[in-house]
C-alpha cells in the first residue's frame, strides 16, 4: 500500500518521451471540449464529468491514430 504522498498508480509509459506529446493531447482536447484546465495543474476541484470526458475523448483520439497507423493512412 502507498503511503503518505506516494502515488498508488501503477502507469507507466513504455515511451517516457511520449509524455510530453500527451499533455500537449490532454490540453488540445480540453480545449476542443471547452473544458478549462486548471493554471496550477490541480485537478480536485474539476468535476468528475469534465476529467472523464478528457480522458475518454483522448482514448479515442489515440485509438484512431493507431487504427490509421496500422491501414498506412496516418501522416
């Protein structure tokens, strides 16, 4: 068990570098969704729905950049 302080999340990137590219995924979704991201990155006091819909519309952007990487569609 995680202790005080200590993040509990086992995720890990395969491509650390890709972390980068991610964040700047979740802020140009945000944005699309007209979600505002909190300036101090603290997200305890977004609701529920707004964090869920970021995440879910990130999934499905990288699912479908996969899906063309693997038909040779993808620029």
């Amino acid at each position: 068990m995680a202790g005080q302080g200590q993040s509990r999340s086992s995720n890990t990137l395969v491509v650390p570098q890709a972390s980068q590219a991610l964040d700047q995924l979740k802020y140009e979704v945000a944005q699309e969704l007209g979600i505002q991201i909190p300036q101090d990155g603290y997200y305890g006091y977004m609701a529920t729905r707004d964090t869920g819909a970021i995440g879910g519309y990130i999934t499905r952007k990288l699912v479908q950049i996969a899906e063309q990487q693997l038909a040779g569609t993808y620029r």
